[in-house]
C-alpha cells in the first residue's frame, strides 16, 4: 500500500508483541551455526525516529514501547536489540524488523526485504545495507525466494492491512509458502480491530495449516477513534520454546 507509512505507528504495542516475538526467534535460531534465510514481505524503512512530528502525533509509541520498555529483562533479546540501536542510531530511534534482523543474523545469512513505497524503500536501503532489497510486490518476491538458499530460515509477512484483500489472500499465500517451503518458520502479524475482520483469515489459515501456533493479546485503543484494540502472530514451525515466551509475553499484556 503505497500510502502506508509506519512512522505514525512505530514502537506501538503492537510492534512490542511484534519485535519481542521475532527477536527471540532470530536469538533461538542463531545459536545453532548453521546459516539462514530471512524473508520480509513488507519492510518499511528499517529505523524510526520516535521524537519525529508523525510519531508523535498518533501517540502511539508513547502508549506502547515508551510505556512498557521495563517489561523486559535486559538479557531478553529484545531489550538487547532496542539497547543496541539506540546505541548506534540514538536515544530516540527504534528499530523496525529488517534492522532487527540485520543486527541479529550473521554475516553467512542472506537477507531479503521487499518493500513497494519508493520512499520507504530508499530510506531501507540506506539503514540496513547489505539486506536484498526489492521494489515489488512481498508475496511475489516470496515465491520468487521461496524455497531459499539456504533453506533453513525464517519469513515474516506484516503487511499494512490497508487493502481489504489482504484479510482474503493471505491465507491462499501462506497455505502454498508452507508447501513450497515446509521447513520454513513462518511468522504473521495482524491487527485485531473493534470489527475482529481478522477472525475469518485467522479460521482459514487454522484449518489449511493445523499445526500452526496463534498468540494474540488486547490492549486498550492508543487515541480516541483508534480501532486497533490488540495484535496477532501466528507461527508455522514454531521454534521450541515459543510458545511458553508467548505466554510470558501475554501475561505482560493481560496485567497491564
């Protein structure tokens, strides 16, 4: 979605679920010294400036990683990653997931992001170099990567949810990734609005790919008017462990 910006939502709580979750699966993944794929259907600018007029003016960050930076323990990989790039970038800069990816993964892993807004996409290119960045459509770069070499990776698809369609198609895209690439761990972000638009792709994905793991916790709307009411990831192979990090992560949102 060309209008899309992530800017006006960056750090927000559903980014904190997000990141939290796909930074711990990177942190899993690299202990073993065998090299990886990432895969990223769309990947924004890669670095967001928290103090710039768009961010603050939806106050999301301010209601979400700014609010709940304390949830993690400084030996959670997270934390150590939101350290790391206020670190090199400044206090005020939050990662978004190509960056994440890009400082967790080592230097025999390969990296692919696509990303459609030519502006966005720039910036991408700028943040995290040595990433395969691609101006098309992510499900078409997917299946053009899919499967990858190495074979042994991860993708996450995140997309805007701007056009209706996605609620339609993701589930067609993610059944035939699965089959293409059956040993891939494949992660989903999605929203969960006032309207729960999500339920109907989040049945379909259940009953193509049974085996898949689905974590989703509410919070409150960041704004008035705001629809987003909580977040969703759903995970095919998931790693070992994740689904008790889940449920420790859950217990943040649910206590809050």
């Amino acid at each position: 979605m060309l209008s899309y910006q992530h800017l006006y939502h960056a750090g927000n709580l559903a980014d904190v679920h997000k990141h939290a979750t796909l930074a711990w699966v990177l942190d899993y993944m690299t202990r073993k010294d065998k090299p990886l794929s990432y895969i990223e259907t769309h990947g924004g600018r890669g670095l967001y400036d928290l103090e710039a007029d768009e961010a603050l003016h939806t106050g999301e960050a301010a209601a979400g990683i700014v609010a709940v930076a304390d949830w993690f323990d400084q030996s959670h990989p997270y934390a150590k990653t939101l350290a790391d790039c206020r670190e090199e970038n400044g206090e005020t800069n939050y990662p978004g997931s190509p960056w994440i990816a890009s400082h967790m993964l080592r230097g025999d892993d390969v990296l692919h992001v696509a990303e459609l807004h030519p502006m966005e996409r720039s910036i991408l290119e700028i943040i995290v170099p040595g990433v395969h960045v691609y101006g098309q459509d992510g499900f078409d770069m997917a299946y053009s990567q899919c499967p990858p070499t190495p074979r042994r990776g991860l993708m996450l698809v995140d997309p805007s949810y701007e056009i209706k369609d996605d609620y339609r198609d993701i589930p067609r895209h993610l059944t035939k990734i699965a089959k293409i690439w059956p040993v891939g761990v494949l992660m989903l972000w999605y929203p969960i609005l006032v309207d729960q638009r999500h339920r109907g792709m989040t049945r379909a994905l259940g009953n193509d790919i049974p085996n898949a793991v689905f974590h989703e916790v509410a919070f409150p709307p960041a704004r008035d008017g705001h629809r987003m009411v909580g977040s969703g990831m759903m995970i095919v192979n998931a790693p070992w462990g994740l689904e008790d990090e889940l449920a420790r992560l859950g217990e943040k949102f649910a206590a809050r």
